[in-house]
C-alpha cells in the first residue's frame, strides 16, 4: 500500500463522514420541521444544524479533494 492509497482510503472516509452529516442535517430539520415547533426554538435547532451542516460540508469537500489528488498522484 503506497501513500497514495492511505491518501486515497482516508479522503474516502472522510468523505463518508461528511456525508454521514449531511444526512444527519436532513434528519433532524424534517424532525422539526414535523414537531412544528414555535419560530424561536426553530431558529435554536436551526443555528446548531446549520453549524453541524457546514462542517459536514467542509469534511466532505477535503475528503473529495484528497482522493483526487491521491488519484492524480498516484499514476
């Protein structure tokens, strides 16, 4: 296994993780969305999901970034 493929194999979990929060973000706006909750503890659960979702989206952008370039690399 080269450096590479760690590089490879790890922006893929990485990747994962972030998509894993993403996920998450979906799951508990439409939880919320459903509890129809009044508009000052939509915005509480809305501030820690938008948190959370830029982070999951930032996870998965380095990820993507490091398999291509594992991939570019690597050849």
């Amino acid at each position: 296994m080269t450096v590479y493929d760690v590089l490879i194999w790890g922006g893929v979990l990485l990747t994962a993780a972030g998509l894993a929060g993403i996920i998450w973000c979906i799951v508990t706006v439409a939880r919320a969305k459903a509890m129809r909750l009044s508009d000052t503890e939509m915005r509480a659960r809305m501030q820690r999901v938008v948190a959370v979702n830029m982070g999951a989206l930032a996870a998965s952008m380095l990820g993507l970034m490091a398999v291509v370039l594992g991939i570019m690399l690597g050849r």
